[in-house]
C-alpha cells in the first residue's frame, strides 16, 4: 500500500488511510446514508482500486479523491456521492479564491477598483482597511458557498439582490444590558485585564468606552447601551460634580468613542438610548454605585439626568477641532406620550 501522498501545495506527507475513512464518514452521516462502520468498508474498496489503477508510487491528494467518488457511485449510496462531489466542488471553489485573493484582491484595493473599497465611509484607505477588506472577501465566499444555498449565491453575484456584511461571521447589531456593567465591571474574558464595578462618573464613561471597542470587535452592526442618562445621573450626585465637569467629561468620552480602532481603521459603530425622564419601570430602582445597589432611587435624579443630557447634546453640537460633526456615538431619544413637547 501507498506509503506517502502528494498535498495540494506539493508537499509529500505520510500516508494516512485514516483520513479517507474520516471523509467518507463525514460524507455518510451528513446525508444519514450510514456510519463509521459502512465507511470503514468503503476505505478498503477505495484503498484496492487505487492499488490498481494508480501507476505512480506518491499518488496525489486529488487522485485518491477521484477514486472515492468512484466508489461512492458505484455503491447504493447515491446521495453521499452526490453530496461528497459537492463538497470537494465547494472547497475546490475556496481555494481557487484564496490562491486567487493572495494577488489580485491587494490590487484591486490599492487601484480601488473594487466598489467595495469605498463602501463604508466609516473605513479609511488603510492598512488595516486592506486587511480588512482581504479577509472579508474569503468570509464572504465562506457565507456564499458553504451556509446559503445556491440560489442565494446565484442572486446575490448576479447583483439582483445585495446581502449586507458578508464579511463577518458573526451577528448583526447588539444591545448590550448597562445595569450589568455596572453591577460587574468590566471584565469576563479569560487572560484579559479586568475592571471592578465603576464608583465614578468619568471611570463608567471609561469602562463603556472599553467594552463598546472590545465587543464591537465579536460582532458585524452597532453596540447599544440602553437608559444611559437614567444609570450614569446618580455618578454625577455622589462624586458632586458641577456642570462644567460633567461636560468635560462628556467630551472625552464622546471624543474617545470615537477613535478609529475597530478592524479596518474604522471607528466602533456605537448607539446609546436616552430616556430624558426616568422610566416607569426604573424610577423606584435602587441606583447602582460601585457595583453596589444604594438607597436612593433612580427616579430622584431628575436634576442629574438633564445635566447628561445637556452635556452630551452640546458636546456633539460643537464637533470635533475642526467643527466636524461626530459620527458616534448615535444617539436614540425615548418619546414617550407624556413628553413635554414645549
């Protein structure tokens, strides 16, 4: 029997039967034709026909495939071979874009000749927006070609439809729960620097900031904290605060939010919620400092929540240096029926 075999990139490994076995498993339970056992039976049929058929003493990766679809079509398993030809095909097909993305996809982003370069006007000319725009080709493919069906693929490379974000494997847009990081700090991942419950206005703003730039990391769409005004106002009551600091403070985390530090040189797409009055549900809450729930109910800092609000309203009016509006953070007001419109 063949001792070595001869891998898609040239190289010659070992020879592992193994693996054929695997495959065919693989193959069999995806289309519950049969198991280990019936593919175990099916590697020595593959093994003997190769034997014969294969003049050459390192056979290659593809030939030994080829004689697996052989066999496979001429056992009463018809649906594993068709469904083992259509994967070989779907990775023939990620292959050929790979070796294909190593030249021409760096081309056509430093030519922009793709319209992708400039699809999103939160991404800069970059490096990193190279990087990014490289990887998000072959993710894009994977979505294509190994989780929507064909038609889909068809349609959306036909341009008669446009699926969004192929690039990223992940989840759309997040909501993510304040109460919590303020009540657990920031923290939760293995091997990372981790943050106590925030006791001051200017350390939650930080600790938003952090996990808005870590968590928009795992995700494709926006990261949103509800209730901002309603959690941040009893900070700015215990660390007696004047409005003058308040603002200030408002400034650098508007400023740092939005620093371009996402994949991509872009900057993190952030929304928080304002509720301009304390809502129903939490006005009788304890208020949370320090991780810590408190007396003082969360509905007796009106005074505390317009200065949020109005800090943050005039901090985005301004702009940047050069008067330039700030992408991020989007802010949503909650409307409700009794709001004073006067």
């Amino acid at each position: 029997m063949f001792k070595r075999i001869k891998k898609r990139d040239g190289k010659v490994v070992k020879f592992d039967a193994e693996k054929i076995t695997h495959a065919i498993t693989a193959a069999g339970e995806a289309t519950g034709d049969f198991g280990e056992k019936v593919a175990k039976r099916l590697t020595l049929k593959t093994l003997s026909l190769a034997k014969d058929t294969i003049t050459d003493k390192v056979p290659s990766v593809e030939e030994i495939q080829d004689i697996v679809e052989e066999v496979l079509l001429s056992s009463s398993y018809k649906e594993t071979a068709k469904s083992y030809i259509l994967y070989r095909e779907q990775h023939s097909q990620l292959r050929a874009f790979a070796t294909k993305a190593n030249i021409d996809m760096v081309e056509q982003y430093l030519d922009k000749i793709d319209w992708k370069v400039n699809e999103n006007s939160n991404m800069s000319f970059s490096l990193q927006g190279l990087n990014n725009y490289i990887s998000s080709e072959i993710i894009s493919e994977y979505w294509l070609n190994q989780i929507y069906p064909k038609y889909l693929n068809d349609l959306h490379k036909s341009g008669d439809i446009h699926v969004h974000d192929l690039g990223f494997l992940s989840v759309y847009c997040v909501g993510w729960d304040l109460g919590d990081l303020l009540r657990e700090g920031f923290k939760g991942v293995s091997g990372k620097v981790e943050s106590k419950p925030p006791k001051h206005f200017k350390t939650a703003l930080g600790q938003m900031v952090n996990f808005f730039y870590t968590l928009q990391g795992e995700s494709a769409g926006a990261q949103a904290f509800s209730s901002f005004d309603t959690y941040l106002a009893p900070f700015v009551r215990y660390d007696k605060l004047t409005y003058k600091q308040v603002r200030q403070a408002m400034q650098e985390f508007v400023f740092n939010i939005n620093v371009p530090t996402r994949v991509g040189f872009q900057t993190p797409f952030t929304n928080i919620t304002m509720d301009l009055e304390p809502p129903k549900m939490m006005e009788k809450e304890n208020i949370i400092i320090g991780g810590e729930l408190q007396k003082e109910k969360y509905g007796d800092f009106q005074k505390e929540m317009d200065m949020v609000n109005r800090a943050f309203a005039e901090v985005m009016i301004e702009g940047d240096a050069k008067g330039r509006v700030f992408s991020f953070p989007i802010p949503t007001y909650n409307i409700t029926p009794d709001f004073d419109w006067g």
